[in-house]
C-alpha cells in the first residue's frame, strides 16, 4: 500500500476496502456531505465508490487521486484528501472528514501536507483549491495558506465557491 506522504499526526496513503466503515460514517453523513457540497450515501453507493477509487490508482493517466487520511498511531480512518490534475503544472486540492475529527487542526495539517508534497515531490507549480462559501471551517483552513482569488456560482453543485490559489 502506498503512502502518499505523513505528517505528525496522520498518515495519507491509498485507500483499501477495510476503510468501508469508517468512509461509510463519512459519506453518509449528512453535516459531511453538506459542506462538500454533496448527496449522503448509502452503504452500497459507498462501496461501489471505494472500490472505483482503489481501481483508479491502477490507471496511468487519471483526472484524481483520493487517498485515506489515518492516525498514525491508531490507523483509524479520518477522511480522505484529494489531489485534482487540472494540467501540467496546476493541481487542486481537496479533502473531507468525518464528523468527530472536526476542530481539531487536521484540516490544517492536511493542507501543509499537500502543499509540501505537491510543491516538493511533484511537478506542479501552482495549487488551486474551491470551497463552498457556507464552509467556514475549511475557508479559514484555506485562508492561511493560500490567496483568495475571486468566488462564481458552482452550477453542478449549486452553490457559491470560493477560489483560492497559492504559487511555487
């Protein structure tokens, strides 16, 4: 199983079908799915969606990459981030955890994760993140490390986004 990279905290490797009931609590929340924004899941829908991620990884040429987020010490399953190819030398950054990890800075530690891996161990020059207007918590996470560069109308997700970007 491939790491993606850790942090003091958490470990971000690739998903495996024992995640299933912790990905299930996340996806099938409804103050989770709320703030992607998103449709909660059933657990069959979470199922099929964790298999089709795990078989993603096997692809060369993919259009993203999610990855689990654990405890290092425990393994439990936090949530997942995600790294989107927007082209050559931009990629969007996402992620998403389950309810009872809210608060407690791992948003925080994520997203310097991913900006170090994507800055350090990677091609890409530049990292673009969306947030839903109505997600303080990941705004503010965004906030620090990252420039706010304008907001649109989301069609697919119906709701008002938030652009951030952040340079090598």
């Amino acid at each position: 199983m491939s790491i993606l990279f850790q942090t003091t905290r958490l470990i971000v490797r690739q998903l495996n079908l024992n995640d299933i009931d912790g990905f299930y609590d996340m996806q099938s929340n409804k103050k989770v799915m709320e703030m992607v924004p998103d449709k909660v899941m059933s657990l069959n829908q979470c199922k099929r969606d964790l298999k089709i991620r795990i078989s993603n990884y096997n692809q060369l040429k993919k259009p993203f990459d999610v990855w689990a987020v654990t405890n290092s010490t425990t393994n439990e399953f936090i949530g997942t981030t995600a790294l989107v190819y927007i082209d050559s030398n931009t990629v969007e950054i996402g992620y998403r955890f389950r309810e009872q990890f809210w608060g407690k800075g791992i948003g925080t530690e994520i997203v310097k994760g991913l900006i170090n891996n994507v800055f350090n161990n990677r091609k890409e020059n530049k990292i673009v993140a969306d947030v839903s207007k109505f997600n303080i918590g990941s705004t503010k996470i965004l906030e620090k490390f990252m420039t706010k560069t304008g907001e649109s109308y989301n069609n697919f997700d119906k709701c008002i986004d938030l652009h951030f970007e952040l340079k090598k």
